[in-house]
C-alpha cells in the first residue's frame, strides 16, 4: 500500500475458539491442493502464479519459493493447502493451514495467504481463512502468521479473525507502530 513502509510482523491467536464464519461468494468453490510428492505438478505452477501476482509489489515468487516452504512436504497439502475456483472455473486464490515447530510444540500456521489482485475485495480472504482456520483447530491449540506492515487490508481480515501483533518479533514495535497510524482497529487499541 503506497505509503506506508514494507515491515515484516506476526500475529498470534491464542487460542482456536469463536472462529468467524465466511462463505465463499456465489458460485465459488474450493478445491484442494493436487501435488506429486517429488515433481513440479499442475498445482505447484497454479499456487506460484498466483502468489507471484498478488505479491508483486512485495516480493518475487518463484518455483524455488514453493520449494523452499514446501519441498519435500508436497504429500501434505491435500489435506492442508486450498484452491479458490470462481464460476468460470479459474484458480482466483490460495492458502495454506501450516505448521511451525515452537518450544511448546508444534503451533498451526497460516501460510502463504493469496487472492488475485482483481478479485480481492469480495470477501474471498474471510471465506478461506474460515478454511484454514478451521482445519488449523482440528490439531492446534493456537496459531500464528508471518505478514507484512503494508498490507493492511489482510491484517484487518487477521485482526477480525482473532490475532494479535506479535510483540516479540524483531522490528514489532516500528512495524506495528506503522500498522496503527494507518490502521485503525479495537485489537490495536486505537479504534
């Protein structure tokens, strides 16, 4: 977003209970991730297409990218990693319900968060957080993810869904404090 600085925070929910509830629009559906677990499938180029285009102006995405996150894992994400489809039957959006190994164990993740520049805005973001979130509740007691201060619209969608500004993560209070001046919110303390 023009103006405000590219920070990388986390955000962190305590707990996995009240998950808000979104449907997809009309006529949308989901449809699981199809991967082969030790080659390039049809998914892998849908999910770096798709990532590369909602994260241009913050980042390139490439098949490395999906290989570094993923490599080895591919067999996981039929049960972890969704694909929007919209009415004409084209990949509009994509995210992942993850893992990360903490201290305390393993904690849920959500993961590579992606909605085509063109369709953002219709409530595609809440519907496939209810997605992830819900599958993230069936394992973890609580969840995490990794996001940046420019990109207020999905942290609004994060703050709505119950997660907190990581205070600990190296540069919170700069990235935070640029999430608040542009952001307001009653989990920020500013609204």
């Amino acid at each position: 977003m023009k103006g405000v600085n590219d920070i990388p925070v986390g955000m962190y929910r305590p707990h996995m209970d009240d998950i808000p509830i979104h449907q997809l629009p009309e006529g949308h559906s989901f449809r699981s991730f199809h991967s082969a677990e030790f080659e390039q499938s049809d998914d892998t180029e849908r999910w770096v297409a798709i990532q590369a285009a909602a994260n241009a102006t913050f980042m390139k995405i490439t098949m490395d990218t999906f290989q570094n996150d993923f490599g080895g894992l591919g067999k996981c994400l039929a049960d972890r990693s969704w694909f929007v489809v919209s009415p004409e039957g084209k990949d509009i959006a994509s995210i992942t319900a993850w893992w990360r190994d903490t201290p305390n164990g393993p904690q849920g993740l959500i993961h590579w968060v992606a909605v085509l520049p063109e369709c953002q805005g219709r409530g595609i973001g809440k519907a496939i957080m209810t997605k992830a979130m819900l599958r993230l509740k069936d394992e973890y007691r609580n969840a995490y993810l990794n996001t940046s201060s420019a990109r207020l619209p999905a942290i609004k969608v994060y703050l709505d869904f119950g997660f907190l500004p990581d205070m600990e993560k190296d540069r919170a209070k700069e990235g935070w404090a640029e999430v608040r001046q542009h952001l307001k919110h009653p989990a920020l303390g500013n609204a």
